[in-house]
C-alpha cells in the first residue's frame, strides 16, 4: 500500500450548505444512496435499508464534524485524549437520530418508503468492541464528553471481531464468531492518509549523537501499518460532533517487498495476514490476564499508533516546542492495558525528537493520567520481562530506566527497606520476571483514580498503599456514570415523554434537574402514578416479548421483574442468585406461600471462554430453568431465564423493563458497577450489597428505598482468616434444603455430578466469594422486597424516587469531575 504523505490544499475554500432534515428531504437522500450509490431498489434485503439511512445521517453530522474538528484546532485549545482497548458502543443509529433531534422526521421518511424505523434501527449490528463494564464505561465517556463540548477523542482498536456472540446448547454456552463488519460499517471514515507505522522485534544501537550526547535507535524492526478510522461521536442537541478514533493493523508495503524479493510470494501475503492478525480480534477475558504475546502487540500498537498520531496533529497546529506538549495535552489510560504509552512517549521524546531524559520524564509524566478498574488481582496485568525484550527491546530499556530512576526515589524516602523497594519495583523479580504494568502506570501518571468512593479508598488503603504514601496528591476518586441519552431517552421514550410532561426536558442534557420529579412523588400524583406503572408494563410487555423469542420462556408483565445482567463472574455472585430461586422453588413445593410474589427472575451475561467455573454457573442456571419452568406444581409463581448474548441493545430493552435490580457481589470486589446506575435510572430497586457505587446510589436515594444485605468489605477481609461454610448449612435449613436439591441431581439427571465442583467451591473454607455466608441476609432482604412490592402504590413511589435520585450518576458529572481535576480542558462555547 503505497501512503502519500498528507499534503494540505490550498485552494479556494468552499462552504456546504447544510442538508435538510424534514422528512420528504431525508426520504429523497434515503432514496438516492439506496438506488444509486448502493445500487439496491424496493423489496431488497433490510440490511440496505438500514445502510442507506445510516448513509443520510452521517450526512447531517458531517458539517458540525468539520466545525468541531476546525475550531478546537484553531483555538489551540488543550486536548484531551481517551486511550481505551475497548468501546462497547453498540448500535449508533437510535443515538444519533436523537441528538440530532430528527427521529420524528426519520421515522415519518421511513413510512413514506413503507419501512418502520424501529424495524430499521434492528438491522444495525452491535459495535461490539468491549468486554463489559470498563467498554461500555468508555462509551458513555464519549457521549458526554461531546455533549459537554470537552475536546477529547477516543483512541482505540478496530476490532474485525468484537465481543463473541452468545448462543446456547443444551444449557452450555457456545462461543461464535461476531464478524460486525460484514455488511461494512457506514458510520466510518477510513483515513489512510494518517496511517502510523508501528514498530516491533529488531534490536537496539546506542550511539554518540552529533553533540556528542548519548543516544538510542530501535532498529531492524517488522513494522506495521496502523490506519485510523473514524467515528463521529455526536453530542445532545449541540452542534458538536467529536472522534473516536479506531486503528487498524495492515502490512506496510516494505515487509512485503522485503519478502517478495527473496522469491517468495506466498510468504509475503502471509506477512501480510500475519501484520493483520494484530486488530483482528478483541480478547474476552475481563477479569483474568493471559499473558498473551497478541495481546501485548495489540496495547503497544494502540498506544504507539495513538501518540504518534496526537503528536502529528499537535505538531501540525500549533508551536514545535515540546515544553509546551504536556499543557496542550493530556490522555487517560483506561486500565493499564494502554499503559505501555508511558514508555512509548519517553521512546518518541528521546530517541525521536533528541529531548533530554529529565526533561521527556517532566513531559511524559504530566500529561498521563491512569484510571483503574478493578481490584482483582488475578486482572492485574503483568507482562514476562522475556516477552518484552522480544516484542519491544527499546521500551524495556526504557522501563529499567524509569524503574530505576523510581527505586532512587523510593530509597531516598525509606532509606534501608529494601521489602518496600522490592515490593515497588516496576520489575518483579522471581523465576520469571514480570513488568507490572499498573506500577509503570502509576509511576507515569500524575492522577490515579478509582472509580466508586469505596474502590478508591481501598486502592489507597490496600493494593496501591506504598504509592499512596509516597505520592498522596496523586490518588483521587471519580464515581462512575451512565449516559442519559442512550439509557434513559433513547431506551425508555414512554418514561422520558412522561416525564418531560412534568419537569420539562432539560435533564436529558443535564441529569441534576431529574430532582424535580421528587415533587411527583407523594400519593396525591395518582394520575402519574398510574401513568409510571403504566410505562413499567409497557415497558414489560417488549421485554417479556424477546424473553419469549430467546429464551422460549413465558414472562407474565404483572410479576415482579427480577433481574441480574453482566459478565458472569464468581465474585459477581450469580450462584447466590440461583440459590435464592431453587429456595423460591423449594418453597412452592412445600406449599410455604404466604407472603408470596410472583417472579420473573431473568439472568443474562457471557462468561470468558475459559472460565471454566462461569461457564458451569451458565450451565446450572439452565438446568434450573428446565425444572421450575415446566414443573406443574410452579404453575406461573416462578420463572427462570437465561438470555443468550446479552449486549448494549438487550440493555436497551431490559432496563427500562426491570422492578428489580441485582447488585450482589461480594463487597470489596465490584470496583464500582454501572448496570447498577442504568437500572436506577429506569425506576428498577436495588437489591444489593455494601459495595462499589451501591453505597453511594443507597445514599442518594436513601435505605428505606434500597434493599441492603450482606457483609461489608472490611468483614469480609476478617472472615476470610476463619471462614466456615459448612455453619451457614448446618445452622440453615432452608440452604441446607437448597444444597441437597442441587446436589441429589434434581436439575441434572441426565448429566450426574456436573455441578460438584460448583457446591464444593461454595462449600470450601478457602471460597474467596463467600457465597454462603449472604444467603441468609439475602433472602431476608428478597422477602423485603416481596413486602414491599404487594403495596403497589408504595413501591411505585419508590421506583419514581429512584429515578429522580439518579442525578448524580450521569457520566455528565462524571466528565466535569474528570476535567475539573485531571483534564483542565476548555469546553467549546455553545454554537
Ligand atoms: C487483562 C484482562 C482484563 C480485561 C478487562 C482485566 C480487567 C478488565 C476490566 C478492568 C474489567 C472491567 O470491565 N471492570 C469493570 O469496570 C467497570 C467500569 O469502571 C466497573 O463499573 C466494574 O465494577 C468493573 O468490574
């Protein structure tokens, strides 16, 4: 691929008239792009349809994506750059046609060619370039950010293959193969003229530079090609249009010559797959590292790829004085996956651009901020000293050099404690020696947050305790949010009508004011009482309407909606879950029914390939299903379902749908959650522990309206040294019941023994989830919520007031907060 270096033009500049958005124009450019620039005509398959719309709308940000670019650029405002592995942004179509306030006249150009945009809007496929959380998290931040006029871009990876899709086959998750791109992705903009080489492998020179000083070269390297596509990023209503920047990896045109030359054609297109091979796939795990050489070359790929191309663009607009780069610039890593931009930075400071090593550490060290997200160890991401020196001989140099430069620091505060220094050290040292990569991101970055009030204390009091005490101006929290656009007025428009009807629509640009629905609250507001649960059944009835599709399981709207979406993970606690269900379904069978609600228990989520132990949880959640749904005796008091594949555009459609929301892991382990503020948001309660940002949205909307339950992080911490299951069974009849069930076969008889090593994990003193210890306080804590639901009334005013408590979780704040005290970026002036 031959690559022109980018030269501007300066002819005459032309202005664009922008596009009518009325829907007889929108249906005229609809038309156009589907006959003549897709050549597909009336009765073609959907998939057109929507690819033509997408066509037309990507028109009407393209001016606003302009401006925006051009006047951050020239005002040489500060920017800020957002580096994440993954963005779970799932469907853009709805997001866009409501920032851009136009889904009434698209929906009115749809009818007119006889296609009904919800019906459009289902052919656009998932971008599935997350895991969960910390993707999906990512995704909200650019939302915000645009609506917030914040110049920030998202760096990330084009991932041909995003998250795994979800089927299941006799009760076991089956992965297959997510090739989101297929049918092509309108959305984006491939700009092969920004192409970045990346290099990897070869070896280092050290030399005496023309003013005899000290230098360094990474030579003999396999470079490859990374090439940006670009997505906008449209804000609320604001004329604002950001980017969110996506690299994929290409063979450069000398690799393949080099092979071509020596005869051997087959080898160079294989390079070529080879150099390909690195963007191809986004890995699911998000909890356990597997050290993967891939995925190393994947995070220093993004990461060179991305500071190279702010670096170009810094350079190509405002002074080339590098004292200067880290005001105009900062970038947050998310997690320490980007983390090797730390080293990547000092690289391009000394060995490109001659800078001092004082001076490129002052610079580098001032313009990275690392957010962590998770306090697992088991995710903390270390990467064989062995491996690096292969993949990327230059940055280990560069790594010793920082750590050493580090320990001189360290040993200067604790003179003598040599059990600090080791445990400090970027490098660990052992039979195989590991880089820690959120130490290199701690020692490189000026700002280290949490992000829940808990999560971050107990990075300050635990994990990150030596750094803390050495550099406390460093550690900050920044509670997590959600994007009210995308999970409450694009998800929910029967809620947001309603109350848009009562409070006006400014809190959909700016949540805060969704205090004002308090005051629907009190008992007087019937009419919108009846109204909200009117919604909520609304709102039921298309959930229970995919239920039945995918999980061929009937869900009657008038029971409670008990739900528990995300990664299956021990710690997340879904055992505890079915537990509570087999005691449910105990209960029935013992003909124990006062008191009772019917349910609707819904478990959705993907476990990483590997996990052998999520995977066998699917597998038991299945298995109980199977039972209770045809057991007569149940007979509609009790529904289980596993849906397959959840994503962003199931959440679309559970959260509105849920009553309540199961937020249960084991306190200290969920860094923070965001499902948790989605369902808030929608009016579901919270079932949950003492954990992550549960504490703080219990504080907003007050425990009477919370179900709370469990031990605190700092019991479970003293527990752990003299855990013993087997005393909750013994002093515990009704778990002792559950126990034996699952453990006789009862869900299993075709298959005996399968869920042994399940029972035995939850059985074992050494279980670090301490599933059994909250089973007794859980079930309290589910007949609480059983009370309080048959008061129709009361629990209606409790959901209203979840909602309206909401405020303080939008990533809005989030993103102020961000920039208030990490980023210092000036927001645009509003159009
Ligand atoms: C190295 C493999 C790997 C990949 C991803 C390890 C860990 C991860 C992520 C950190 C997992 C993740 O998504 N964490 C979640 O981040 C959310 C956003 O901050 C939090 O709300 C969740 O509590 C946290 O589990």
């Amino acid at each position: 691929m031959t690559i022109k270096p980018y030269t501007p033009y300066y002819y005459r500049p032309f202005t664009l008239e922008p596009l009518g958005c009325d829907a007889v124009t929108l249906g005229h450019n609809f038309k156009h792009y589907l006959s003549y620039h897709l050549g597909r005509f009336h009765g073609c398959a959907p998939n057109y349809i929507y690819e033509a719309l997408a066509y037309t709308v990507r028109d009407r940000l393209m001016v606003d994506w302009r401006n925006t670019w051009n006047t951050q650029l020239e005002q040489g405002t500060r920017r800020g750059h957002y580096m994440s592995l993954e963005f779970l942004i799932g469907r853009a179509m709805g997001n866009h046609l409501l920032n851009m306030g136009i889904k009434t006249a698209a929906d009115q150009a749809m009818l007119d060619y006889s296609h009904k945009l919800e019906e459009v809007i289902e052919e656009e496929p998932d971008a599935g370039l997350g895991n969960g959380g910390l993707g999906r998290l990512a995704a909200c931040f650019m939302d915000s950010c645009a609506s917030l006029r914040l110049p920030v871009m998202g760096y990330g990876i084009r991932y041909e293959y995003g998250m795994f899709r979800q089927y299941i086959e006799n009760g076991y998750q089956k992965e297959a193969a997510d090739h989101w791109l297929q049918n092509g992705n309108p959305w984006e903009i491939e700009r092969i003229e920004y192409a970045q080489h990346i290099q990897f492998g070869g070896h280092t020179e050290h030399y005496i530079d023309n003013n005899g000083r000290a230098r360094a070269r990474w030579v003999g390297t396999e470079d490859i090609l990374a090439i940006p596509f670009d997505m906008p990023v449209s804000g609320y209503r604001n004329q604002t249009v950001n980017t969110l920047r996506l690299w994929k990896a290409a063979a450069t045109e000398e690799f393949n010559l080099d092979e071509f030359n020596a005869g051997s054609y087959t080898e160079a297109v294989q390079a070529k797959n080879q150099a390909e091979h690195i963007s191809m796939v986004l890995y699911p795990n998000d909890s356990s590292e597997n050290g993967k050489e891939l995925r190393l070359r994947q995070q220093y790929f993004l990461a060179s790829a991305s500071l190279k191309d702010a670096i170009r663009i810094w350079v190509k607009h405002g002074e080339f004085d590098y004292q200067r780069f880290a005001a105009e610039n900062v970038f947050q890593m998310n997690d320490t996956h980007p983390t090797i931009a730390v080293a990547e930075l000092m690289r391009i400071l000394l060995d490109d651009n001659g800078v001092e090593w004082d001076e490129a550490w002052a610079i580098t060290s001032q313009c990275m901020a690392y957010t962590n997200h998770t306090l697992l160890p088991e995710a903390l991401e270390k990467w064989p000293v062995s491996l690096f020196e292969r993949l990327l001989p230059r940055l280990l140099e560069i790594i010793y050099e920082i750590n050493a430069h580090f320990l001189r620091v360290v040993s200067m505060k604790w003179p003598g404690d040599t059990d600090r220094q080791r445990r400090m050290s970027i490098i660990e040292e052992g039979p195989v020696r590991h880089v820690r990569m959120a130490w290199l991101a701690i020692v490189g970055s000026f700002s280290v947050n949490g992000v829940a009030a808990l999560h971050s204390q107990l990075l300050r009091d635990g994990l990150f305790h030596d750094f803390y005490q050495l550099w406390p101006e460093k550690f900050n929290n920044k509670t997590n949010g959600v994007t009210p656009r995308r999970w409450v007025a694009h998800a929910n428009p029967g809620m947001t009508a309603l109350i848009s009807e009562h409070i006006g629509d400014e809190w959909i640009a700016d949540l805060s004011l969704i205090e004002r629905l308090k005051s629907m609250v009190p008992m007087e507001n019937k009419v919108f009482h009846a109204n909200w649960h009117a919604v909520k059944m609304a709102n039921k009835q298309r959930l229970a309407a995919l239920v039945k599709s995918d999980c061929h399981v009937d869900f009657d709207p008038a029971a409670l909606f008990d739900v528990q979406v995300k990664r299956i993970h021990e710690y997340k606690r879904q055992l505890l879950n079915v537990l509570h269900v087999v005691h449910l379904y105990l209960r029935i069978k013992h003909g124990h029914l006062d008191n009772w609600v019917n349910r609707c228990v819904l478990i959705g989520g993907k476990a990483a390939p590997g996990y052998y132990m999520a995977k066998s949880i699917i597998k038991l959640i299945n298995s109980v299903a199977d039972v209770v749904n045809n057991d007569p005796d149940v007979n509609g008091r009790l529904k289980l379902a596993f849906l397959p594949n959840y994503r962003v555009s199931a959440m679309e459609i559970i959260a509105p749908a849920t009553d309540l929301s199961e937020q249960i892991s084991t306190a200290g382990k969920e860094a923070s959650g965001t499902g948790n503020m989605k369902f808030m948001m929608n009016g579901a309660l919270t079932i949950g522990t003492y954990d992550g940002a549960n504490i703080e949205i219990m504080d907003a909307v007050g425990a009477e309206n919370f179900f709370l339950f469990g031990l605190r992080a700092e019991q479970v911490e003293v527990l752990r040294h003299d855990y013993r299951p087997w005393q909750y069974v013994e002093q515990d009849q009704d778990l002792r019941e559950v126990i034996d069930l699952i453990r006789c076969g009862h869900f299993n008889p075709s298959e005996p023994g399968i869920f042994d090593s399940i029972l035995d994990g939850m059985l074992s003193p050494s279980d670090p989830w301490m599933t059994l210890a909250d089973f007794r306080g859980y079930v309290e804590a589910q007949q609480a919520v059983s009370t309080a639901w048959q008061d129709t009334e009361k629990w209606t005013q409790m959901s209203i007031m979840n909602t309206a408590c909401s405020g303080f979780f939008s990533t809005d704040r989030t993103m102020m907060e961000y920039n208030r005290d990490i980023w210092k970026l000036t927001q645009a002036e509003s159009a």
